[in-house]
C-alpha cells in the first residue's frame, strides 16, 4: 500500500510567485501533478484569511487542497466537494487562551503604540489582531512590550513578527498562544493520523521558523531571504533538528528551487519516490 503523504505550505512567496524572482516554468503543473495523487494530502498554511486564500487559488490556478491553516494557525477549513467547513474543536482548543477577550478588547491594549497600524478587516479574524510596522522600528522592544500587557491581562499570546519584502513593511501577529502554524498541523497530523516521517512542510519567511526548526520535516524554498535561512539553520541547529530541514539550493530537474520548484526539491529529499510522481513530462525551464 503507497504512503499517505501530508504536504504543507504556506502561499505567500513559498507556493505563489509573487517575489522578485522568478518562477522555474512548468513547476506549478508539475506541482498540480503531484497533488493529484490519491497518496497526497495538501493543505495550505498561510496568514490569509479564507476569502484571500480563495483568490489566491483562483488567480495562480492552484490545485484546491484538502485543509487550509489559516490567519498564521488561528483558522482551519476542511473542504470537500466546494464546501469549506470551519474545525471548530480547533477553535476550542486554542480560545481559552484569549481569556474570552474579543478582538478589539486586545486591540485597545495597544491604541497608545505609534509604530502600530491595523491591517485591513480582511486580514484579521476572530483569533489573529494583525499590525503593521514600520521596517526601522525595534521589533523585539516592541514585542516585549505588547506581551508585558497581555500577560497583565492574562491573555497566553503568541506575538509573530515578519517581514513583506515588496510592500517594505514589517507584520506583526497577535494570535493565541497554541495558535501557531505549527501546533495546527500537529492538531492535523493527530485529527487525521499523518506520521511524522509522512508529513512535509513548506514555507520561507519568518513567521514559518517554528515549523521549519521543529522536528517537522522542513523546506526552505530557495527565494527565501538571506536573513531568514541564516536564522532557520541557527535556530534548527540550537534545537538539533538541522537533519529535517532542507534548504533547496535548484538544479534539480533544471529548476531554480524557487516557489513550487522548491517545493518539489525538498519533497523528493524527504521521500524520494514523489519524485516519480511528477516528473513524468515534466517541461524543463
């Protein structure tokens, strides 16, 4: 019997293009290809809301997956047959950590901090207050800042600090503490009985770190900053978990390993027989 294959990636310049460099042609059909197979479950796992994600499906042609983590860990969505049903034992798992404060409750904690702006309603959700930074400010002040007041409140908070290269602004997260990208896929993983040595991550930026220097088997996709590989590998060697994740480097299939090529590439060094899965055909750059 084939394996039961968990893949997980974020969108945002891991699975979508939309970074300065360039996406290896081919790569997301071969991608489409390889999600197709009954032995692979995809979910996607991202900072978008529900209705960004949808667009992001439809604009780049995505294949439709099977779960979608979104708003950074604070939402998961089952779909079946078009259908997109909230988990809402994820919800229960990760709401008592707010103390039944509301969204804007938390948000008044922090009306007085000038180097906060509030994203657009569409980037927030009932368990993610989303700010944004200016890319000069002291992120790490910041931070301790904001988690002295929730922790006044009693509110267990994850604060998630990133970096969006083209709109050169930072991205600050409020989440509940347990709602992280990767405690969502290990709820997954635990729902749905993915093993460990059957499930891969995807992603590139910083607030994919937790998952790719856990003991999750990770990829960096080669468009990922220098900064941010620098702290990946930091990071996963403090933690003695450098052996599972992979920093694709291309020239695999004559791709660059940016985006979806990326992807692939790291799959294939985790569990080498997808790598037949998709290159049947496969259209080199």
């Amino acid at each position: 019997m084939s394996r039961k294959i968990l893949l997980c990636t974020d969108l945002d310049r891991t699975l979508l293009p939309n970074g300065p460099q360039l996406e290896s042609e081919g790569a997301r059909q071969s991608f489409a290809r390889l999600t197709a197979r009954p032995e692979v479950t995809l979910a996607y796992v991202t900072g978008r809301h529900r209705v960004l994600v949808q667009e992001a499906i439809e604009e780049y042609s995505l294949p439709t997956p099977d779960y979608v983590v979104a708003d950074v860990g604070a939402s998961i969505y089952e779909i079946a047959a078009s259908q997109w049903q909230p988990w809402n034992n994820w919800s229960e798992e990760i709401a008592p950590d707010w103390v039944n404060l509301t969204h804007n409750e938390i948000h008044q904690l922090f009306t007085d901090l000038s180097e906060l702006t509030l994203q657009e309603s569409s980037k927030q959700a009932v368990h993610k207050l989303s700010y944004y930074t200016p890319l000069d400010s002291d992120s790490s002040q910041l931070i301790k800042t904001m988690q002295t007041r929730l922790t006044q409140q009693g509110v267990s908070a994850s604060l998630v600090w990133s970096v969006d290269e083209l709109a050169e602004v930072g991205l600050l997260d409020v989440l509940p503490q347990r709602a992280t990208k990767l405690h969502a896929i290990e709820f997954l993983m635990q729902q749905k009985n993915f093993a460990l040595t059957d499930t891969v991550f995807a992603g590139d930026s910083g607030n994919d770190l937790q998952v790719l220097t856990s003991s999750l088997h990770s990829v960096l996709v080669a468009n990922a900053s220098s900064e941010v590989r620098t702290l990946a590998q930091d990071q996963a060697a403090a933690g003695k978990t450098s052996d599972a994740l992979y920093i694709a480097v291309g020239n695999f299939h004559d791709m660059n390993g940016h985006y979806s090529a990326g992807i692939l590439e790291g799959l294939a060094h985790f569990i080498p027989e997808t790598e037949n899965w998709w290159s049947i055909n496969h259209e080199k750059t």
